[in-house]
C-alpha cells in the first residue's frame, strides 16, 4: 500500500498518542520514523514502529517522563531523559547543544536513560541549520563482536559529523562501525531478503547471508581491530561518561522486556566560525577541490556525505510511501 | 647499530640544536622521535630526522617561530604555529587544551601553520595524566582517494581519543583513516619490504604490493564509503575550521619543499568527571565487561586500544634501540 507523508503523519500521530504520549512528544516521533522513511532508511522508520508501541505498553518506553536538565556550566548539560521515547531525548539533548554553543561557542550534553533515537543525522541537522558544526554520538544494544572477542559486546555505534556547507545540502556523515547496519539485517529478516558477505558471522563463528543467523550470531566491525576501537570509543563517550548502561549493558529494544534500554547520547556542538569568519567559504572550497577529482569508471559525481541522503529525501517528498504487506499489518493492528 | 635512548636523545638534541633550534624546541622533537621508536613506531621515528632537518635546512620549518596563542574564550584558542616544527606546535596545543579544559570543563584549541606532529597519541597521552578525555585530529598530505575518485586528496587523517582508565595504562585509540599506515609505505619503501595486499593502488589504478609504486598511487582508506567520509570530517574539523591548508593542499613533507606544510590540528579536551564524579569506576568497569568476553581461537586477552603500544613502551624502554643502516647513514650525515 502507499500512503502520503502528510497522512502517515496523522496516523503515526495517533497511534502514539493512543498509547498515551503527549501530543508533542507523538509529533515529534512521527517525523523521526517519516523522515527515516524519505531518506531511505527504512531500517529506522516504520519497520521500528511496533517496537517502539510494545514498549510503551510494558512502560518501558516512559509516557510522561519527566525530564530533568542540569545545567553544569555555560557548555556543559546532562540530561536524564526519564526513560522518554529515544526521539524526544534526542531532540531536547541536541537544542541543549545548540543553545549552549550559541551562548558559550561550544557546547557539550550528555543523555542517559534514553533509548533508540533513530538516525543520528536528525540531530546533527538541527545543528548545521544553526551554523555549527556537531559530533554526535549513541550507544546500542550489543551487535558487534570487539576485536578478538567471539561474542557481541558493542552496539553498531554510530559516528555522526554535520558540517554547514553553505548551501541547502549540509555535509551530515552518519556511519555506524558496523559493515551492514543492524536495521537493515532487521528489516531483511522481517522481508526474508540475503544480508551481504562478510558482514556477520553466525552463533558458531562462521560466515553467514541469513539475517536470522546473523541477529542471533555477531556481527562484524570495519577494519577489524580499527573499526572496533572506534566502536570502544563510542560506547565510551556515550555510555560510560554520560550515566547511560555500557559495555554491551544497554537493552535490545526488540528482544529485552525486562526493563528501559538506557541507552546513553553525546552532543558536541560548536560555531562554525569559532576560530575564522570565512568558515563557509573555506568549506565551499573544500567541496569544490574534492569534486573536481578524476572520477573511477562509472562515477559522475563524487558525493559528499548527506548528498545522497538528501537527494532521496528531496525525490521522495512528495511521492506516496510505500508500505510492506508486513509493516501494514503492524500499523493496523496498533 | 643499537644505542640506548639515552645516548640517542643527546645525539638528536645535538642534530636539532645543530639545525638551530631552540634547546626546548630540540629536546620536544627529540623526546617525540624515541618515542616513536620505543612504542614500535619506527614510520614516525628516526626515518623522518633526515626530512625535518632537510625542511630546517630550508627555512619551510621556522626554526625560531613566533608562536602566538590567541584565547577566543574560556573553552576555545587559535594557536598559530608560525611553521614551528610540528612537534612543538602539537605540544603547545594540547598544553593549551588542557589548561582551557581544567579551567572551564571542556577545551577546543585549534592549531595551524603547523607541521607533521608525530603521533596523535603523544597529545592524546598528556590530557589523559591530567584526567580528561581528548579527541585529537590533524590533516596530512595527499594519500588516499575520496570515496569515487582515483587520485588522492585525504592524507591518512587519523582519529585519536584517549581515556584514563584508573590504571598506568590509558586508552588511546590512534588510528589513521587509511588501510595502512603511509609512514610505514616510506619505511618498507626505505627497507625495500613489500606493503600489505589490499591497501593500496598504483598510479594507474591497479593493485600493489610495491611501496614505491604505492607511494606515487593512492592508498585505500578504510571502509569504503565510510572510512572516505571519516577522513574528510578530519580534513574539515584541522584544515577547513583551523586557518590551515586542507582539500589536498597540505604538503608532502618528503617530496614538496615548495613551501612550508601548514598542517592543522584540533584537540578536545573535556573533564573526566565533568557529568558524574564515578567516571573512573564505571570505565574500570566497562575494561573489565569487554575483556571478560569469550576469546577467539588464538587471543589470550583483548586488548583495548594503546595497551599494545605501551607494552612495548615497557618493553623497549631499558632496551638499546635497533638503528637500520640506511638512517645510521642519515644521522651521521647530519
């Protein structure tokens, strides 16, 4: 079936506040899953839907929470998200960041007891549009195996980057340290599709393409001991100095009732032109330089980060989203 | 040949001293390069004297800089390096970071006109004695292909983040954005040895072993997509945000003596304890969950990032260090 953003936005909007969220709170999370849908993330869109219901049924997901922000100097906050749906910690974390590096130049806030937030780069924009530049970091449920290990420990841990490019596609790198990023094998699982090779291994330490071999087995970092380092470091900055579960503690959000995630997130924010005026212009050059490269067979443009993302964003705006026979039963039956 | 450290450090000293540096300014150097050595870094050791002393010689290294340090806030200082040896433009950065950190919670010092800097982990070390958490980027030369292209533009733009850990050893992630290392392309260039399959490409685009041949291709940057992306937010957070050069315009410091390098840094220092007084505890804690994992085949213990290099630190330390023919040649001629 294919529906229109703005109608699946009534009806997400519903959904969540049927289960009890405040009407801010509903909107806000129906943009997240809506804009993952529009970017072609469909990993952390409406596939993510039902998860997110049967956790606020068991009130694991918190319907009123009461979020407290302790102010701990003019760049620094830490936010104890009281459980709140992943979307509104992350949304009231990042206009913390933003709002502390306009008023100090940079600013840092830390999130605990959040949850699964949905792509990164909804945070990090809202800080480009704001002229600054942003690191955003987010801790997950176990999924990869650290270098040496056998068994998961790390979640796919995201590195987010937003850079204003000054014009309207803002540099937003968004890559979390896995080979294939677990919403996808997810979603593969859910559509019966192949995962790609070398990306996991099953529960016995051998190869797999099956997504339910791989979900229940591990999966594996990029660049080997490289790749799990910076999965460290996430789990580090987001987990471990924020007050949020760690080292492989955080709850998987599918498969674990017995309590909140506690998921932990890191906003580093900062003005642009900190150290220079001419930042924008300086970036514009960046860009150009990059793209007039020679080009590998077959390539026409070189893409910076968020430009693809952006495209599709743009192309499928105004189309109608389709929505799997699966996923369709979920949104009726909720 | 072997020397003691000891004996090495006077003899650089003396070279530096020769070249007119300053005796602060040597003994920083100096201590950098045996450091490297004893660390089991040998690209970024002794095999670099001959071109930093080829750079003073030159006058594209200022061997009496004006170094000045303008403080933008609390939190935030631009340091202009002047084309100090880039040893001492990395110290005095991350000196002022700490102090900006210690003072107000978190610092951001950006440095430009600066050079090579050694190990990002040298930086990285200081903060962590002090008890903060430090990210630390720099730019470098041309030597992996953006993501589509087939010439290069990155340098090998490493990440670097330090911890402490409660312990004598910290963590410190030093990883550079390329499948290898390019200081140890010039060394097994130097050694005549051969370079790993897969990391690197000749100038017509064909894979090589020959570091000769790799050096006048590109290097292959971890990941893919993600790694290309990762090095391009390192060019932009120490060369497009620093005042330094990036987009490829960094020289080489082997092969170009057109002009001084003007390598940027940026280095982010921030209170362990800034959000939570347990910050050591809880990473205690978390060392102790990922090294408690199951191992596989082969791995008696899992390491976390710098605990292999200050291994060897220890190892090495009362050791004669092991000088290769050709940088004897080096030295003696200097």
């Amino acid at each position: 079936m294919k529906v229109s953003a703005k109608v699946l936005k009534k009806k997400l909007i519903y959904i969540f506040k049927k289960y009890s969220l405040s009407s801010t709170h509903a909107k806000i999370s129906a943009e997240a899953i809506i804009k993952a849908e529009l970017v072609g993330a469909q990993s952390h869109g409406l596939s993510r839907l039902k998860m997110y219901c049967d956790r606020i049924k068991k009130n694991l997901i918190n319907r009123k929470p009461k979020i407290k922000i302790k102010k701990i100097s003019k760049s620094a906050s830490l936010i104890d998200a009281d459980n709140s749906i992943g979307f509104v910690s992350g949304d009231i974390g990042i206009k913390q960041a933003i709002k502390n590096a306009k008023s100090s130049g940079i600013g840092i806030v830390a999130v605990k007891n959040s949850g699964h937030y949905g792509l990164s780069s909804f945070y990090a924009e809202q800080a480009v549009k704001k002229n600054l530049l942003v690191l955003c970091f987010t801790n997950a449920p176990p999924a990869l195996a650290p270098h040496g290990a056998k068994k998961s420990l790390f979640g796919t841990n995201p590195i987010c980057f937003g850079s204003p490019t000054g014009n309207n596609v803002p540099f937003i790198l968004d890559t979390s340290m896995s080979k294939v990023n677990r919403g996808k094998i997810r979603l593969a699982k859910k559509m019966k599709t192949k995962i790609p090779e070398g990306s996991a291994l099953d529960k016995n330490g051998n190869p797999t393409t099956d997504a339910f071999k791989a979900l229940a087995g591990v999966q594996l970092p990029i660049a080997g001991f490289r790749g799990s380092g910076l999965a460290w470091m996430v789990d580090i900055l987001s987990g471990v100095l924020t007050g949020a579960s760690h080292g492989g503690k955080a709850k998987d959000p599918f498969d674990d009732f017995s309590g909140p995630q506690n998921i932990g997130h890191l906003f580093i924010t900062f003005k642009s032109n900190l150290f220079l005026s001419n930042y924008i212009a300086r970036i514009k050059q960046n860009l150009k330089r990059v793209k007039k490269l020679p080009k590998i067979k077959g390539v026409k443009d070189i893409m910076y980060p968020g430009q693809n993302k952006y495209k599709r964003y743009k192309k499928n705006m105004n189309k109608k989203i389709n929505i799997p026979h699966e996923i369709l039963k979920d949104i009726n039956s909720l």
